[in-house]
C-alpha cells in the first residue's frame, strides 16, 4: 500500500480493547513509516492492531471505533490517501456495486477534485483524513486542530458536503486527538479492523470477514488487485459493502466501542 497510510498498507484492525473506558484497538498499514512505540494507537508492526490506552474516550467526546454493531450482512470498505487515482478503479467499483468512503489528506483532495467528483457521482463519500497526513499523537491541541478542522471546509467547498467523519493516520491518536476532532465538529473516529494488502486480507481477530467489519485499503499503485481479493472475500462471506454513514450516525449506540455493548445497526432510511 502507499506510505502515506502508515506504510505499505494502513492497516490497523480494531479490536475491543479489554478494560473499561474504552476505544477499540487500531490497526495500522503495514508500510507506514516506522511508528516509534511511543506514538499512542499507531499501526503495529505487521498492521496488527495496536491497543489505545484506556483515557481516550469519554464524555463529551466523539466515539473511536473500528467496526459497526449490525446485524445486517454488510462491511464497510474505506480507502485512504488519495495519491494514485488509477482509472480503472472507480468503473470496478461501480461494477460490483461497491460503496466507498474515501479518507482523504486534504491537500490531495484539493489538487485533484474532479476523480473524485466521479467517485461521489457513483455513490461513495468523502471524509476527512487530515491535512498533511502527519502522526498526531503527542501534539498540542492546536497543532491538531491545524491538521483536523480545514479539510471539513475545503471538502465543503468542493463536493457540497461536509465530512462527518475522520480518521489519523497512521491509526496514531491520543486522547488530545479526539478533543481536536470534537472541536473541529467531527462526529466519530474511525479505525478499521480488516485490512486487504497485497491481494490478502487480513483481520485484527482471525477468520473471514464479519459483520460490521470496518475495511481498511490504500489509493495506491496495488488498489485494483486489492479490490478484486475483497471482492473474493466478500462473495465467500456472504456480505456485502454498504456506505458506512448510513451505520454510523451521531448515536454512539450504533458504533462499536470500549464500554457498554452498542445496539445493532440498521441502515439508515
């Protein structure tokens, strides 16, 4: 996968941290920069999931979370960075029906809208990804907020909606993190627990996809074999994508966190 994500391939799977309080576990891509073992919730090594530590959450403060309590038989496929637009990508998703939520760095948003205008056109959703895709744990409040809060105005300005969602690079994140995201008007962070890397998808618990799995893959130069291997996993599965915005809504009950057991999801009408 791109470096820009964590390495070869963000891939972070979050898990339900044990303990109380809690935010789920991330897993981060494989490729990304060398996450020093002191940057809080980033990617481990491999794009094993990386615990967060337990005061990250709390009141007041957006959820984390890395899957979407459903019963309904979907997945939720997202795609970060935004580097590599290769133009095959977007007719195989429409082919198979696949909805996106593309989290985006927003200078790539900016420089190169119009691919993904054409994303939008064919369903998919565009969120926030910071601005220069920086490792954020352990920066000051503002120093966040500087890389979190512009990319909801610009992606405004661009495509008409304003991102509700936003998820750090790199899977790096503290409780400072989740602070500037509220502040900036973000309603949820978001990890994943399922990566597709190299044609492979890996989860951060073993076994094949489940329900409510949030997926991780990379606008990178690998993207299309990725998506033909999901695409593999879901017909074996017996799921299918579904736009993770009609799941995650403002209720935490509908998301998957440390704490008290979310209520199932239904697509919203």
């Amino acid at each position: 996968m791109t470096a820009g994500c964590g390495g070869g391939g963000p891939r972070r799977a979050a898990r339900t941290a044990d303990g109380a309080n809690g935010q789920t576990a991330g897993l981060a891509p494989s490729a990304a920069p060398a996450a020093d073992s002191g940057t809080t919730g980033a990617t481990g090594q491999g794009g094993l999931p990386a615990p967060l530590p337990p005061d990250v959450g709390g009141a007041g403060l957006p959820p984390v979370v890395s899957r979407v309590a459903t019963s309904d038989p979907v997945v939720f496929v997202t795609i970060d960075d935004g580097w590599t637009k290769d133009p095959t990508v977007l007719p195989f998703l429409a082919a198979h029906d696949i909805k996106v939520t593309a989290f985006l760095i927003g200078k790539v948003a900016v420089r190169t809208s119009p691919y993904w205008d054409a994303l939008l056109s064919q369903g998919g959703l565009v969120e926030d990804h910071t601005v220069t895709h920086p490792f954020l744990a352990h920066r000051t409040l503002a120093e966040q907020k500087a890389e979190i809060c512009p990319p909801l105005e610009d992606d405004q300005r661009l495509f008409g909606r304003r991102p509700t969602l936003f998820r750090p690079p790199y899977g790096s994140l503290d409780r400072t993190t989740v602070s500037a995201a509220g502040d900036c008007g973000v309603s949820a962070v978001v990890l994943w627990d399922a990566v597709v890397q190299k044609g492979k998808l890996r989860r951060a618990l073993r076994g094949p996809l489940q329900r409510g799995d949030i997926i991780l893959l990379h606008w990178g130069p690998g993207l299309a074999g990725d998506l033909r291997a999901l695409v593999g996993s879901l017909a074996a599965s017996g799921l299918h994508s579904a736009l993770l915005e009609d799941y995650l809504g403002p209720s935490p009950s509908l998301i998957s966190t440390r704490g008290e057991p979310p209520a199932p999801a239904s697509r919203a009408r």
